[in-house]
C-alpha cells in the first residue's frame, strides 16, 4: 500500500483524463435488503448481517449492467481512433454482446456480433435483444465456434475491403481493463454512498471480475477499509488470464500508485457447477429468494451465483452478522427469460 493515500479528487483525475462519452444512468441507487437478512440465519440461528444491495443493473443501455460504465470509455477510444464498425466475439447468452449492441447504436456504429454456439438455440433472452437491436448476427455452431477468431478475422478482412474501419474487440488490450477504469469512479461513488450512510467498513461480493477489480483499486488508492469476496462464475478464462495478468496495465493506463493483486480478495469457486450458463439449484433459490424477500432479481448466470454464494456464506457463519455486506448486482437480467422452464419449475 502507498505511504501517502490519494484524495477523492485525485483519483478521479486520474480517471477523467480519459475520453469518455456519457451514456450510463449515474450514479446507481445503493439500497437496503432488510427482509432477506431476515431471513437468512446462521450458526445457532445468528441473525443475517446488514446487506446492501448496489443496482448496478439500472445503469440503462438495454436492461442494463456493469457494462455500461465500460462503455462510456470503451466506446470513446473506438469514436476518436476512427473507428465506424465493431465486431464482437461472445458466447450466445452474453450480456456484453447485448450491451455492446446498445452502445454502438448509441454511436451510430455498425455492431458486428459473432455468437459461438448459438445456431439453432431459442431466439430469447439476450439473443432475442441483440436481434432487436439490430446487431449483424452471426450464429456458430459447436464445430465453427473452436475457430471463432478466425471466422471474425475474415469478416474484419472482408468489411476492410468494402472501406470500413473496423475494431474487432478481442484484438485490444482496452477493453480488457476498460471495465476497472469505470469502476474505479464506481468505487468513489460506492464510498460517497456508504459516507452519507456513516458507513466505513464494508464487505463487498461480487463476480470475481473486472469491476470487482476497480472497487478494490480505489479501495487500495485511497485507504479504505472494505474488504473483497469474488465468486466465480466459469472455468474459461482463467481467473489469471481475464484479470490479475492486467494488474500492471490498469496501473500504467491510469498512473496509479498502488493497482491489485489476487490476496486483495477472497475468491470463492466452489458455486460454479458444471459449468457457465448451467444454472444450480442453489442459484435457483438464491433467485427466488431475494424476489420473494426484497424484490430483488438475479441472473442464473451472475449475480444469481453471488447470491447463492453470499446465502451460503452467512448460513455457515462466514460472513458475520456485525458486517455490513455489499451486493454488486451488474446485471444480465434478460437471462432470467431464457432459464424460463428450469425457475418456473423449481419448487424448493
């Protein structure tokens, strides 16, 4: 940790001196879940611990997420380096092919959407919502999905031809660290949040991830006492690989004085299952039980892993009941439409 903290203003500096294009709903609403603390004891019937909930699923940009905040400076980069066409690489249920469709047409760019494993699957969900949003759609099967760089390559080659300047997102180290510039400023509005509250010491959950990653820069740049519990929600990529191997680049990127390292959160993967995009039934009553307690609705993908990890936690006396928890819901809402036959099933 540094010897001498950065100031509020400080870091948001180093923050707004990048380009960015306002789009996302801020600042997100942070809230109280008081019924399901209620409702969750642990050990010898210990009451649940105070438990926040910060919507960042109301961010706008077609149902909204995390990804919002990641936009307003992914989406800059591309409009002031020329770019008029994107093309994206994603699996067929992703919340980022969705809400890169609903930035690009923000921007009046052509979105370019190759989905791996998604021919012949249910039009519904976020795939229903790409389609609506008018995003050129191109659906691999299992055998065409091994090669879908290569395939998105060609289109790059082809549409480079027709005179379009074209970014391929999984070419650039940008929108791989682009998500911990956003929440970095979402970590100084979380703290402002917590300040009016009188809180200063949280525990915060999410999805082990990019925006998990922010909160704990600002956390580290500016002393705070939070501390971090990321749960996982897939086996590829490798946590290694989609995170901690950018450390250095957010650091080198913003001019920061201390970035993060894996020990700055607990990681939890025992939540996973068989795997993303299979929902467990401990997720199933993790979704049933926040709407049946504070109204609130998860994802069987994301935050629907949280909360069974979260739930989990407190009934095993992990998490203590003097805590005050933080929930980072990001979204990935329309996937609640899409496990519509497996939530409507589940009895409990």
């Amino acid at each position: 940790m540094p010897k001498a903290y950065l100031s509020r203003a400080e870091l948001k500096a180093m923050v707004e001196k990048l380009p960015r294009v306002r789009m996302a709903h801020l600042p997100t609403p942070l809230e109280e879940m008081p019924r399901l603390s209620a409702a969750l004891k642990g050990p010898g019937g210990a009451t649940g611990p105070r438990i926040l909930i910060k919507g960042e699923d109301m961010t706008g940009l077609a149902f909204g997420g995390n990804k919002a905040r990641h936009y307003e400076f992914e989406m800059a980069e591309v409009r002031d380096n020329g770019f008029d066409t994107l093309i994206n690489i994603m699996d067929y249920h992703s919340n980022n092919a969705r809400m890169t469709a609903a930035a690009a047409n923000k921007m009046g760019m052509k979105y370019v959407l190759v989905l791996k494993n998604a021919k012949g699957r249910p039009v519904q969900g976020n795939l229903l919502i790409d389609k609506v949003l008018g995003a050129e759609l191109h659906l691999l099967d299992e055998a065409q999905s091994e090669k879908a760089h290569e395939y998105a390559a060609k289109l790059q080659r082809q549409m480079e031809r027709e005179g379009r300047k074209v970014y391929l997102l999984q070419d650039h180290l940008f929108p791989r660290i682009v998500g911990m510039v956003g929440f970095v400023l979402g970590g100084l509005e979380l703290q402002e949040q917590l300040e009016q509250m009188g809180i200063k010491k949280a525990h915060i959950f999410g999805v082990a991830g990019r925006s998990l990653c922010g909160l704990i820069l600002t956390a580290n740049n500016l002393g705070l006492d939070w501390k971090f519990t990321g749960v996982t929600v897939t086996y590829d990529p490798t946590l290694d690989k989609y995170i901690f191997a950018h450390s250095q680049d957010i650091k080198d990127l913003l001019g920061l004085p201390v970035t993060f390292a894996e020990s700055d959160m607990a990681l939890l993967d025992q939540y996973v299952g068989e795997g993303y995009g299979v929902m467990t039934d401990a997720v199933a009553e993790a979704i049933h039980l926040a709407a049946s307690t504070d109204a609130i609705i998860t994802d069987p993908n994301y935050t629907g892993t949280v909360m069974a990890a979260l739930i989990d936690q407190i009934r095993k006396g992990h998490v203590k009941p003097d805590e005050t928890v933080v929930f980072l819901h990001t979204g990935g809402l329309p996937a609640v439409f899409a496990f519509a036959e497996e939530l409507a099933a589940w009895k409990g």
